[in-house]
C-alpha cells in the first residue's frame, strides 16, 4: 500500500479508502451475513487500507465499529458523515450534536477521525457553512472529531457548484468529491483549491456502473455522442491495448490514484477477490502519457456526466 497525507489534517492515509457504502454497503445490499462485511473490512485492513469511509444512512457503522475492535486506534482513520438536519427544524444544531454522538456509539470510539456534512447541494451550501459547520467546529475542539468534511451531491451537481463555493471557505478539513476519467472537470473546478488550501481530499466514483459494465459503457459513449460531449466513435478499447492496462476497472483506478490533489480514493464492494483486484489496480503505475493525453482529448471538458 502507498499513503499520503490527507490535506492538512495531519492524518496518514492510505492512497485506496474502503467506501463502506455505493452500491455493495459491503455486501449488505446482496443480503450478506454480518459477520461477512465485518470480514471484508478486515481484509482490506490486513492489505494495508487504513482509511474507512461509512455514515449514518449506510447502516454499516456498527459494521465499521466491530471490524475496528481491537485494532490500535491510531492505526485506522475513521470517516461518517450525517445528512443536514432541515433548516426548519427547532433545533438543528442540537440534532447535529446527537447525530455526532450516535455515531461515535455505533463505531465504539471516542472520536472519529473525518465527520462530513453528507451529500451538501449548492442551493442548502449556506446553511451548511452558517449553522452546521460551527457546530462542527465546536465538535472537533472538544476532542469528539478530527477533521471537518463535506461531500458533494455529485450525481445532481456534477460540475461541483458547492465544492467550489465552499472552497471559499475556512470551515473545511477534507471534501469528498466526484472524479473518473469520464467526468475529470474537478481536476480544473476543485482539486487547485483544494491544493491551494491544503484540504484533504477524497475520490468517489473512481469506477461505478459504466466504466465496470461493458453495455452501460457503451450506451452512455453514444449518449454523450448525441449530446455532442464525444467525438463520433468515442471508445476506451485503447487503454487496454498494448499492455497501457489490463482491464478498464484498472485504468479508471490508476487514473484516479495518481491525480495531483487525489488523496483518497474510494474503492467500495462485497467480496474480498473484488477487493484484492480493486487495491491492486489502483496500485499500479500512471497509465502512460499518450493514453493521459488521448483521454483529455476525449472527456477534458465533459462536467455534465457521472459514470453511475
């Protein structure tokens, strides 16, 4: 395993994050036992990631909590995060702090490492930044959090509007924003602020349904064909054509890995073979220079797609 430093955070970091969440929730979604997803996380643990990344509506914290049992906890960085309580709520700042704190309960630890405002579009980033993020704030100089963080509602915003405005701001520690080979506009919109500032990053949508599943690749290629996006023909058969890489799964994760401003990137599933093959592609060397160029080529100024 490589590791990085996380922003400015002063944590230590694998370069691949477990996403405890996605599609899989480690297995959960297919109905896998308790004891299997506990597993899991240890194995990604016994492959060097120290960087697990779960939240309240997952419903894998205490998943988390029990896979982390017994290990020192300086050796594990833990990151939840809590969707906002409505603006209307009477006490919404009250609600954070329980929220907090029913957190730490399911993870069975004192502080938990990043705690991120969850899924943050542009038109609630106000509320985020007046009202949440000093209770926050106040959170982690108590010692109940180490870093304040923020994730993008990427599906719904994939140009990063709120990223961007956030940046703005001192609040944040870490970010959590979307970036794949198909949509790499935060390499123009995010990832110089984040640098800039010295935030911590975290990369989800590394892969997600058209960069693993052939057909869905194929549909979204000719959709963003028609919609103009694309070149006509646009296909990625090349990035695994003289040995650049051994499958596309790989060559999105090496793309992502090896991104200046990518400290994290997030790798989630339900089976440890998936998880073995996942951490070893993404541990793989930057794809080569012509294969880098050709894809800026092709999706450089894409902002208006996500992969899934």
């Amino acid at each position: 395993m490589n590791y990085t430093n996380l922003g400015n955070t002063g944590l230590r970091v694998s370069v691949v994050g477990l996403g405890c969440g996605g599609p899989s929730r480690l297995g959960q979604r297919a109905g896998k036992g308790t004891d299997h997803s506990v597993r899991l996380v240890r194995k990604a643990l016994d492959l060097g990631v120290n960087f697990l990344d779960t939240a309240e509506n997952y419903g894998t914290e205490e998943i988390v909590g029990a896979a982390i049992r017994g290990v020192p906890r300086d050796r594990v960085v833990v990151s939840t995060k809590k969707i906002m309580p409505e603006p209307g709520e009477a006490d919404p700042a009250g609600t954070m702090r329980a929220g907090v704190e029913a957190s730490l309960k399911r993870l069975g630890t004192d502080y938990v490492d990043v705690f991120h405002l969850h899924g943050v579009g542009d038109a609630r980033y106000r509320f985020a930044a007046d009202v949440m993020a000093p209770v926050l704030t106040e959170l982690r100089e108590a010692g109940k959090i180490r870093a304040v963080g923020i994730t993008e509602e990427f599906p719904a915003n994939p140009r990063h509007e709120m990223l961007q405005r956030g940046l703005q701001d001192p609040w944040w520690d870490v970010i959590m924003v979307g970036f794949n080979l198909l949509n790499p506009s935060a390499r123009r919109s995010v990832f110089p602020l984040t640098l800039e500032k010295g935030v911590g990053t975290l990369v989800m949508f590394a892969v997600r349904r058209a960069l693993s599943q052939p057909a869905s690749l194929e549909k979204l290629l000719r959709e963003m064909e028609q919609r103009g996006l694309v070149e006509p023909g646009a296909d990625l058969g090349f990035l695994t054509e003289n040995g650049c890489a051994g499958n596309l799964t790989e060559a999105a994760y090496r793309f992502c890995v090896h991104e200046p401003g990518a400290d994290v990137v997030l790798t989630g599933t339900g089976d440890e073979e998936h998880l073995e093959a996942n951490i070893a592609a993404a541990l793989e060397p930057p794809l080569p220079p012509a294969a880098l160029e050709r894809l800026v080529a092709l999706f450089g100024e894409v902002d208006s797609v996500t992969g899934n």
